[in-house]
C-alpha cells in the first residue's frame, strides 16, 4: 500500500509512505485523440500497479501549433478519455507532469485541463518536474527511494535524444534523486548511472548508483513519423519495483520492461 502523506505545491514535492514492494508502471506520450494511439482503456489492466505519467497524455493539436488538426478527435473526447483513466485507477497515479501537447490548451486559453483533472483526483500534479519522495517501511527497517519526473525536451525522436534527456534531467537536479523519468523522445531506455562524491562528514570518496528512465510512446506509424522517416517505436514500457533488504536495510530497485 502507497500512502500520500503531503505535497508541496509550491516545490512541487510529493512525499509518499508505502510498505513494499511496491511496482510503478512509468507511462507517458499515449497522445489520446491521435488515430494512430494503440492506447485503449478496456485492454489496460495492471491492477498492482502505481503510475507516474509523463505528458502528452493528449494530442490536442490546435490552429496555431504542428499537427493534423481535422484528424485528431474533438478535444472533449480526448479529456473524457483520460478522465476515464485517472478514474479507474484512482489512488494509484502517483504523479503527473505535463507535456508540451497538453501545454498547447493552457498556452492558448489559460485553462490547465490536467492540472483540473489532477486536482479532482488528488494527484500531485506539475506543469514542469516533479519529486516524488517515498519512504519505504518492511520488517521494522525504513529507507527512501527518490523519483523526479518531467516530460522533457531533447529534440529528435532517437535512442542517443532518450539518454542525452536523461543526462540534462540529471544535471538540472543533481542530488538527492534516485531514478530521472522522462519521455517526449518516444524511445524507451533504462541508464544506470554511478557518481562518486566527497563526503564532507566522513572524510572520503562515496559512490552512489542511480537509473535514467525513458517512457516510449503510444504512437504506431503516426503520420508525422512516416513523413520525417522516424524509425519504428518500441513499445516497452518501462517498470520499476521499489523493496527494502531486510537484512542490511539497503534499498532494491528492480527494472524491467512490459510489452
């Protein structure tokens, strides 16, 4: 079980306890509303599963922004599906930032249609990154694992754009994190990462192990990437699993891909 027990809006800083293990389904650019989406609600089913999604949850093209316009679905239809998500798995959505599609409604109109559904559903919601900080308790031991999420900006729909966006993500917060969560690039990627320091306290070189996480997208042959012959989109969605070694009360972190 994962508990919310504050957010700081202001810092955008989730604070969260759980009992482990706890499994995390890192989901974004689903672009509901594209025809080319495979995304469908009735065949999504990860019951013991959290989330964090990453943006572009929406295609919303609009008239002054790239796109195929008299294709999409009305952007109505799009939010009723996306409600339809958050509202399945209510209490399960662990976090949500927005990408720069759903950025084009508020940019234009001034309405934040995330930031209304995430406030209707109690989840902690950023327009930029977001901390996600979850205390883990098992067996009388206690650790902390450390998510940040944001959609990202890396330019190019390729596998060297995914691990260059992670190393900006890192370099823009460079302590403190555990595992960066991106998407954007449509490339799926798992980096782990080491990075020694000098610790002030103890008068020695520490080392400490991180992962870059890139999340795919749910487009299939969409037209833009046909018409920029963009190579294919993988389809693996990236999965964690938070738990605690009991005997040393070291944190574990289990990656793995879903197809």
């Amino acid at each position: 079980m994962v508990k919310l027990v504050s957010f700081d809006k202001r810092n955008k800083i989730a604070i969260y306890e759980a009992n482990p293990p706890v499994k995390i389904l890192c989901l974004g650019d689903i672009h509901l509303g594209n025809p080319a989406t495979t995304f469908k609600l009735e065949n999504f089913k990860f019951n013991e599963h959290y989330f964090v999604l990453l943006g572009d949850l929406l295609e919303m093209v609009t008239k002054n922004s790239p796109g195929m316009l008299y294709h999409q679905e009305s952007p109505a239809k799009q939010v009723d599906k996306l409600q339809a998500f958050l509202e399945k798995y209510s209490g399960r959505v662990l976090g949500l930032v927005s990408g720069n599609h759903d950025d084009r409604v508020s940019r234009e109109v001034g309405v934040d249609v995330l930031e209304m559904l995430c406030e209707r559903f109690q989840i902690p919601y950023s327009p930029h990154f977001l901390i996600i900080h979850i205390s883990l308790s098992k067996g009388g031991r206690r650790n902390s694992i450390v998510l940040a999420l944001h959609h990202g900006v890396a330019g190019g729909r390729s596998k060297s754009a995914s691990v260059r966006q992670g190393e900006y993500f890192e370099r823009f917060l460079s302590h403190g994190v555990d595992i960066y969560v991106s998407g954007h690039t449509h490339k799926p990627a798992l980096v782990p990462f080491s990075h020694r320091f000098y610790d002030v306290r103890r008068k020695k070189l520490e080392y400490v192990e991180g992962l870059l996480v890139t999340v795919p997208s749910f487009l299939k042959d969409d037209y833009f990437s046909l018409k920029r012959m963009f190579e294919a989109n993988s389809l693996q969605i990236p999965s964690l699993t938070l738990d605690l070694d009991l005997r040393y009360s070291k944190r574990k972190v289990v990656c793995s891909t879903l197809v």
